[in-house]
C-alpha cells in the first residue's frame, strides 16, 4: 500500500498497453532481453526513474508474462497497488526484432506472434468499468493520469484525476471508437500522437479549448506543437527540431522518453503548475523530452538505456546533449536473458 513517503513524490496514474517486450537484437550473439514495455508500460517506468510515484491500472495476472512484467516494473521502483484488479487476464507480449538495415542502419519490427511457432501472442484488454470506480476515488492526490488506449474505464479514471486537480495526458496509437476518441481528446490538457500512425486528426482536434497543448511528432524531423494556455499561447504550429547524435542503435521508445520528459518538467504541480508555465517553460520541457529520445537511441530497446549505464552517467550524458554535445552513450555489462528461456511465454510451443 501507499505510505507517506511515496506521496511526497510526483505521482502519477497510468492506464494502457503495458506488455512484456521480448527484444531480439541485431547481433545473433546476443540473449533475448525481457522487459516491461507497451507504451503505457514504458512512460510510467521511465517516469519512476525519474523520480516520480508511479502505479499502472491493468489486469495483470499470475502467468509467466506478468511475473517478468511485474519483476522489472519493481526494480524500477514502480508501484503494483492497482496492476492486479480483477478481473485478471493475461499479458500482452510483444515480440520486437532488431535487423541490420541495407543503409548500414537498424530496422525495429514489432509482432504480436511468437517468434518461435508464430502462434499468436495475447494482446491488450483494458481494465474494467467496475475495477475503474473502484480506483478512480483513490485519484485525489495524483498530479498526472496518463492512457494510451482509449476505453470507458479510461475516461472514468481521466475525468476523476482532472476533477481533482490532475493534468491528463492523452497519446493515443490509434481512433478506436470515433466518439471515445473525440471525448478524450476533449478531455485532455496534454494531447500527443504521431503523424505516422494517425494522420488525420485535423477534423478531431480541438486546439482552441483552454489548457490544451497539442503534440505531433514527426519521426526524424523532431516534432510540433501548439499551445492554447492563458499564460502561453502560439498562433499556429511551433516546430522543435531532434537532437542529432552520431550514434543511433534503436529508435523505438524515443516517442515515450519524449513523453515522460516532458511530463516530468511541465506536470509536477499538477494543473496548477500547468497553467502558470511560460511559452519558454513549455520549449524547455519539450527540449528536454527530445535530449531524452536522443539519448535513447544509443541503446537496444525502448528502455535499453536504464539498464546498461548508472543513473550518474545518465545525468551527465543528458546534459551534455542539451548542451549541444554528442556523448559517446558507453554501456556497462547488463544481467541478461537466454533466448531459449522466452519461449515459454508461448503456450503453444
């Protein structure tokens, strides 16, 4: 349960994808990595790595999946009070594979199909309405609730945080349901996407609504924004373009480090601090949000990074590239996983 030591931190509520991502890495010497991932997953963990109190709303059950979820998201520091609610159900796996590209580059695929019998593999179901009322009262003292997949019992739990004082933090993957999908943006302070999975949002938007900042990213070319806030308001699009780093391993999950970047600079007093940032306090969290994707392209995997430097040499490799340098993103030796011990999150192998 919480204590009041937990609380003294930035807290955050998350609800989505989170999944057991099974990383294959270009490099055929290297052990399949298992680690806690899917969007929500990633978000929340990097924002507990940052400092905050974190505690994901899912259906996690007893299978194999969810302990290797559940083990990593502890390591992290990340809060499990609510990431059983019944019922349970089992965990998405995703598989992710690493190539070596003609260009001499990485191509990162994803698959929901295990990658040994290519049977499928379970995929994402969101907690119930019931399960949603039971959390949504324990929301008084969150900052942020943040959801990736748009559901009733979503809504329900971003509707509690804002009535109390939270900023809601809307990056959907997809529309889904097109009357959800026009209630949450509606009801987000923070709405983010990404021009290459959802590209026509022009008609669903709604930038003009007080509090909203409204985030398109756009892959190698950085991103843009626009911002409807008392205190800062832009006339039309801003871009913000990338940190550029010579050296690039894996892209995926920079869209997520971008995201908890700038959550962690723009959302710790909640929606109080939220509406008294200036247009300069908005460009920095974004900054900072990039100088964290950058930096995670030198690594493996979504998060690969938290696991192969100190949370000292993060500190200075972050800082360095918001200084305009290029650090060269130096690994030490990570516990691994043995290929051959995956397969088993397959139960039709």
């Amino acid at each position: 349960m919480e204590n009041r030591q937990q609380t003294t931190r930035p807290r955050v509520i998350g609800a989505g994808l989170i999944a057991l991502d099974l990383v294959i890495s270009a490099n055929p010497d290297e052990p399949v990595q298992q680690w806690a991932g899917g969007t929500c997953g990633n978000v929340l963990t990097i924002l507990s790595y940052l400092g905050w109190s974190a505690y994901p709303v899912a259906r996690l059950n007893g299978d194999h999946a969810s302990q290797g979820v559940k083990k990593d998201l502890r390591k992290w520091g990340v809060h499990l009070d609510y990431a059983e609610l019944a019922p349970t159900s089992s965990t998405p796996i995703i598989t992710q594979k690493i190539k070596r590209s003609m260009s001499g580059g990485t191509e990162h695929t994803f698959s929901w199909h295990c990658p040994n019998c290519g049977a499928g593999l379970p995929r994402f179901k969101p907690v119930t309405s019931a399960a949603a009322n039971q959390v949504a009262p324990r929301l008084k003292h969150t900052n942020v609730f943040f959801y990736d997949r748009v559901s009733r019992s979503a809504l329900t739990l971003a509707k509690a945080c804002a009535a109390n004082g939270g900023i809601v933090v809307f990056e959907p993957s997809a529309i889904g349901d097109p009357v959800l999908f026009k209630e949450a943006v509606d009801s987000a302070h923070i709405f983010k996407y990404s021009n290459e999975r959802i590209d026509q949002l022009v008609h669903v938007t709604n930038a003009g609504r007080p509090g909203l900042i409204e985030i398109q990213t756009l892959g190698a070319k950085g991103l843009r924004y626009r911002v409807c806030l008392d205190k800062a308001r832009t006339h039309g699009w801003r871009n913000a373009k990338p940190f550029i780093l010579d050296q690039v391993i894996d892209t995926a999950g920079s869209g997520d480090w971008t995201t908890a970047g700038i959550i962690d600079q723009l959302a710790r007093r909640g929606l109080v601090g939220l509406l008294q940032a200036s247009l300069t306090n908005i460009e920095r969290a974004i900054s900072y949000g990039q100088a964290l994707a950058a930096w995670n392209c030198g690594y493996e995997g979504a998060r690969g990074g938290m696991y192969g430097v100190t949370r000292d040499m993060f500190r200075k490799q972050i800082e360095s590239i918001i200084n305009g340098q290029k650090p060269v993103l130096t690994s030490r030796k990570k516990n691994r996983t043995r290929h051959s011990d995956t397969m088993f999150f397959c139960t039709s192998c």
